[in-house]
C-alpha cells in the first residue's frame, strides 16, 4: 500500500481536495482534525501541553483553541515545541490506521510536511495551491479570522514554490471542475502505480 501525502498551505483548499479523493475510494487520514481529538483524550498530551502552555490551555476540560492559537502562531519557538508534542502521537496515531485500510494507497491530509522535514515518510506528495489572496479570503469567511492571524500561519508555513519543487502532484485550487479532473488524473496514476 502506498502512503500519499496531501499538503497545502492554510485556505488552499486541501480539505476540499481530500473529499474528492474519498469520493474516488482512497482512505483520507485528516491530521489537524485527529490532532484535537488526541488533544482532548491523550492525558499525557494533555499534560504535556499544559506544561508547556500552561492552565489555560485546557478550559473546563477541553482544549482552549483560542488560547492556544494566541500562544503559538507569533511565537515560532513555541510552535516548534508544540509541534514536537503534537506531531509524533499523530504519526504513531496515523499508522495504525493506515495497518487498517485496504485500498491500493491511503492520504494523509497534513498543512505541514516539509516545514517538519516529513516528507521521508511518503511515497508520493500531493501539493495544493491557491494565490495567497484567495487562500486568505476563504479562511477569513470559513474561520472568521482576521487577516493578521491569517498571515502570522502562513508565516510559519514553507511558501508554494518550495513545495512545488518537492512535491510528486500539484494541484492548482482556483477552479472546481478543473481540480476535480486533476484529483482524477492523480488517482489513476496513483492506481497504476500501485
């Protein structure tokens, strides 16, 4: 089974893209999604980010996100140590269920690979971009973020050039037929490569 790496910056539209693709049969993995979930049930997860981040980043016994985001995403040291909590439980967490899945190959959904060195880890990486205008826009309207907090991600994100030049797939996110046939192509040569 080939293990897929699917990337992009924040607002790119990896979501999206990951939906066609579980359209199509293959098995998606969504990291950040899994990540809050072993957020909130991990007590040495738990405990180790409270040690690092203190009290408040759990409220009433669930992660505290606003607080947390404050801490992390103007502070690249703090991100780098949560990172270092965070990412290894969900690479342990992602190939477990990766053992499960039956099909030819499995997706992992992950904003950062590269920034982290993963890229090692995958067989093929899928890249999915958007201009930087559009990608903010949409997370403004999805999250309702302000384009400062938008910009301060995407400051600790690698920029699409530095991506494209590692990755195996581009997709470029503008036009929702157009992406769909990419997402196609990809899964037929994924499939044949199997």
């Amino acid at each position: 089974m080939k293990i897929v790496a699917l990337t992009g910056g924040i607002g790119s539209g990896k979501s999206t893209v990951a939906k066609m693709f579980k359209g199509l049969g293959a098995p998606v993995y969504d990291s950040d999604s899994e990540a809050k979930k072993l957020l909130q049930r991990s007590s040495a997860l738990k405990k180790e980010l409270i040690l690092l981040l203190g009290e408040e980043a759990y409220l009433y016994e669930k992660l505290n996100k606003t607080y947390v985001a404050g801490k992390i995403f103007g502070n690249k040291e703090m991100l780098q140590k949560m990172n270092k909590i965070v990412h290894p439980a969900v690479r342990e967490h992602f190939l477990i269920w990766a053992k499960k899945q039956t099909a030819p190959y499995v997706i992992q959904e992950a904003a950062i690979i590269f920034e982290n060195g993963n890229q090692h880890y995958y067989d093929a990486i899928i890249h999915v971009t958007a201009p930087q205008e559009s990608r903010i826009q949409r997370v403004m309207k999805r999250d309702g973020a302000t384009k400062a907090q938008i910009l301060a991600r995407m400051m600790n994100q690698w920029d699409d050039d530095e991506k494209n030049a590692l990755s195996d797939f581009i997709i470029p996110n503008l036009n929702i037929g157009e992406t769909a046939n990419k997402v196609s192509a990809i899964h037929r040569a994924l499939l044949d490569n199997s």
